[in-house]
C-alpha cells in the first residue's frame, strides 16, 4: 500500500467541504467513508488514535480487495482518493488506472472523473474527443 499523505480527519474535512460546495463525486465517496468507517464515532473523539488507524487500515484493505475483484464503487473510491490526496498520496497515474477501470464497469463517477482526467490531461494524454 502506498505511504499516506493526509489523515483521516484532514481527508474527511476535505471531503466534507467538497461536497458542501456541492461536488456530487465528494458526496459519494463521503458517504463510502460514513457507511464503512462511521466517521460520526470518530468525530465524537471516542476512538483512540490506535483505533483510528485500524479503522483505516481495514477500510484501503476493504477497498482494495473490492476494487481489485472489479467493484466499480471501489475503483471508483480509490480513483478519486488518489486524484485528491485522501489517504494516500496524490497519484494522477493511480487515479487513472482506478477510474479507468470504474469507468469500464460502468460506474458513472468513474466515468466522469475520467473525463475531467483526458480534459486537464492528469495522468493521460490530454484527449477533448474522450472527455
């Protein structure tokens, strides 16, 4: 697993503003971290830093495995975590090889992230006719 750039509370606080300023890819991916990590436990300072950690630990492992066995969410999840630093470094190449692999299962957030990806050229040949 690659070596982290942002914790978990600097990530949530990203994606909570992300999607406040009405990013739906946020929302989406905020609501993976709500329903498996139940950030509002974490919130409340009930979890030791230790606890934390494992939390975190067993959710990349979680999404790993899921996206390697081609869950497009997954894939998705961990697209756009890379793309934005959350959890893991920033990682455009990352980034790409996720989405792409959403984006091939379907999964419209995939799809979408993939075509700001070609638009800004991150991690690919900048391509509008892909976008």
């Amino acid at each position: 697993m690659r070596k982290r750039k942002r914790g978990l509370q600097e990530s949530l606080v990203t994606l909570r503003g992300d999607a406040l300023l009405g990013n739906d890819n946020a929302k989406d991916l905020l609501k993976i971290f709500n329903d498996y990590l139940h950030t509002d436990k974490l919130d409340s300072k009930e979890t030791s830093k230790e606890e934390e950690e494992r939390l975190v630990e067993s959710f990349l492992k979680s999404l790993l495995e899921r996206g390697e066995k081609g869950d497009g969410e997954a894939q998705f999840a961990l697209g756009y975590m890379y793309r934005k630093g959350l959890l893991f470094e920033e990682d455009d190449d990352a980034a790409c090889r996720w989405l792409l692999l959403s984006s091939s299962n379907g999964n419209p957030n995939g799809q979408c992230s993939m075509g700001v990806m070609y638009y800004w050229g991150k991690g690919v040949k900048k391509d509008n006719k892909k976008v």
